[in-house]
C-alpha cells in the first residue's frame, strides 16, 4: 500500500517541474553533440540577466560556484572578513572561507529569520570587505537598511539568492541590488537545471569579467572565438593572422553545460507560474494552520515578494505539548510527511567550532536551530495533499 505521504504527493521535494518542452531541448543539444558553455549558455545568461534586471549573467556549475566566483571576483584573501549569518547552507560561508578569509556571523531578525541589519554595523572591521546576506527561505533581507551601512563602510555586498530567484525587495529583484547575486538551480530550488546549476548577476562590467575568467581558467583566446571568454574583447590586434590561448591568471573549470543550460532556458520561462503556485500553497498552509497554539507560521514582510522556496514554522514546545524532535519523528512515522529542519546553525556545527565558534553565541539563530522546522512545499503539492498536511499537523 501506498504510504499516505506517496498517496498525498507530500514525498516530493523537489521544486523542479519537467515537461515536454525541457524534454526537447535536452534532445535538440544532444543532437549537437552536448557542448559544454557554447550558445544555449549564452542564450540562458541573456534570459537570466533579463529577468532579474541586470547587465551581466553568467552559468556556473552550481550556487557554490557561484559564491566562490563572486569572492574571487572581490579578491578576497587571507586577512579579510565576510560576514554572513548564521542560518545558510554551509556554501555561504564556506566560499570566503576557503580563501583564507575569516567569518563573522551576525545574528538573524526574529520574525524573518534573516540577516538582522540593526547588528551588522557593529560586526563591520577595518578588515571586513564583503557581507553576504542570505535571503532565506525565498524572503529577501532588509536590503536598504544592508545596502546602507555598507555603502557608507565601504563593504562589498554579495546577495546569496539560492532560494530567492523571482523573489522581490521594492520591486527589486532579488540578486540585482549588490554588487553581485549568486544563485543555484539543485534540484530542490524553485528551478533546476537537471540537478545542479549556479549562475552569478552583476551590473559591475570589472566583477563580471573576473567572474566570468575565473570561471573558465581564465583563458582568453585572442583573435578567435571568444567562446570561452567572458567579453568580446580581443586585446591582441584584429590584423594578427594567428592566434593563440593565452591565461591571465590560474582559474576554475565551473561551467554549466549546453544541455543544462538549454534546460534552464525553459524552467525560466516557467518560474513565474511555479513561484505563484508555491506563494499559492503557502498562503493555504497558512490559513488552514491558523489557530493552532504553539505554531508561528511564516510572516511576509510589506514590500517583499517571498517565493517559498521553504515554509518556515516556529514550533513553541510549551504551548504545543510537542518538541521539534517529536514533531519531525512522530510527523514521519505516524503521518508519513517529511519535515525539514533547515538550518542547523553553522556556529553549532564541527568545522565552525574548530574555528572558535559555539552554540549559544546567536540567540535567534540558536532559538531556530532548535524551534523551528521547514513544511514540505512544492508547486505540485495538490489541495489534498495540502489537507493531509495541515489535518496531519492539527491532529499532532
Ligand atoms: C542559501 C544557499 N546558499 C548556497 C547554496 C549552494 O548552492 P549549490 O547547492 O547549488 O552549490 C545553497 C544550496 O542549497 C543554499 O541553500
């Protein structure tokens, strides 16, 4: 027997959503032979820059690239910091981090979970040079407040928008106001280029020419095609009859390929539809939880548009009768439904204790390490699906 969370469609998590037309494209680049960077690439870079209102798009191998790009963009080094918060994946952090700078975590805002803007001013040091906010679980930060202090400070800012591609701050795209917006099509994200997929916006020509050298071991091949080189710039007079491949620097293989891209291209086409279908699903959760004591059900903050990558809940033990752990436990064995639990707190795992972290050190973050838990979402959920989940809370 199907168990009830196959039978609701609730075992789904993935955001992605294939159909004929993903299909075709996959097919018309086999057909060429399944190149890596070349024109479906060029065409999705076009799309993207586009759609989040930018001058500069380019594919990388996934939202990790994408961060690491933007950082090497900055040329972060040893003796820098970065700060970013406390609840991300670990790749927010990680990206400076392997570069030898340090990391400064800030506390996140209590009702949004994001980066709180009132206590990054203090974290900011002489030798701060980039913030990373996290726009998290589809909701944008405070992106004026943010944008402010670092402006004024001097401090690069790096939006990571890996689960906010089509969410909006003031009418403003999330990803388009820094100086660089990184992004990721894994499979769970609100769209996927067949598993992985990362591509970097900016409206600064310098940071995206580094990014798109560094992409692609900074080759530039002079007098040729500029197939791999971020620019069509020759610096090598035009008249030259010869040509050869030439390296600025040591750089990176991160690129997307032709296929994925060429896939990318049509989950875009689809985003607006499947975003409006997850902000849909969301406010049914959060109409049908209403009531429920003990349950803190995600707030949408005036001017932003939030895309659901994740439907956060803040579960209050004492009014709810029931602990996170039981919750997530007892929500699988006894209902069947998958419960997230995004994020554990980096200053709570190994590799940030070894750097001198600790549990306890950001009380909000801490309080939704051990509060808070994520409900399936996906633009496929159907209504009965959603009653099976929000029936399956309430009799918890
Ligand atoms: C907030 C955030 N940043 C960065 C990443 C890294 O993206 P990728 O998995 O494509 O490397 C993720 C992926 O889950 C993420 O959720």
């Amino acid at each position: 027997m199907a168990s009830p969370q196959i039978k609701h469609g609730l075992e789904i998590k993935f955001g992605n959503e294939y159909g004929p037309e993903e299909e075709r494209a996959v097919l018309d680049i086999l057909h060429k032979n399944a190149p890596t960077s070349g024109e479906a690439c060029i065409q999705f870079e076009k799309d993207f820059a586009a759609y989040c209102g930018t001058k500069y798009a380019r594919a990388c191998s996934n939202g990790t690239a994408a961060l690491f790009l933007s950082m090497v963009a900055l040329d972060i080094k040893p003796g820098d910091r970065v700060i970013t918060t406390p609840l991300t994946w670990i790749a927010t952090a990680a990206a400076p981090e392997v570069l030898g700078a340090e990391i400064d975590f800030v506390d996140v805002d209590p009702v949004t979970y994001n980066l709180d803007p009132a206590k990054l001013e203090d974290a900011i040091t002489p030798d701060t040079r980039a913030i990373i906010p996290v726009h998290l679980y589809g909701q944008c930060c405070d992106m004026d407040a943010i944008l402010e202090i670092a402006d004024r400070r001097g401090v690069a800012v790096v939006e990571d928008s890996c689960h906010a591609l089509g969410g909006e701050y003031k009418g403003r795209k999330a990803g388009a106001m820094g100086a660089t917006g990184c992004f990721s099509f894994h499979e769970q994200k609100n769209i996927s280029t067949l598993g992985e997929g990362g591509m970097v916006v900016t409206n600064d020509g310098d940071l995206f020419e580094r990014v798109a050298l560094y992409r692609s071991h900074c080759t530039r091949v002079y007098g040729r095609s500029t197939k791999y080189c971020s620019l069509d710039e020759m610096r090598f007079p035009m008249g030259k009859r010869f040509w050869w491949q030439d390296f600025d620097d040591t750089g990176y293989n991160f690129r997307m390929t032709d296929i994925q891209a060429a896939v990318g291209v049509e989950q875009l086409k689809k985003l607006d539809a499947l975003n409006a279908r997850r902000i849909e699903n969301a406010a049914y959760i959060t109409n049908g939880l209403k009531g429920v004591k003990g349950l803190r059900t995600p707030t949408v903050m005036e001017d932003c548009k939030h895309v659901f990558h994740l439907y956060p809940v803040m579960l209050d033990p004492d009014s709810l009768g029931i602990n996170k752990e039981d919750f997530v436990y007892r929500m699988l064995h006894e209902k069947g439904v998958r419960i997230g639990t995004h994020y554990i707190p980096l200053h709570w795992t190994t590799a940030f204790r070894n750097r001198g972290y600790e549990p306890g050190q950001f009380p909000v973050a801490d309080s939704v390490g051990e509060r808070l838990v994520t409900l399936p979402i996906n633009p496929r959920q159907t209504r009965e699906a959603l009653d099976y989940l929000i029936e399956s809370i309430r009799s918890l």
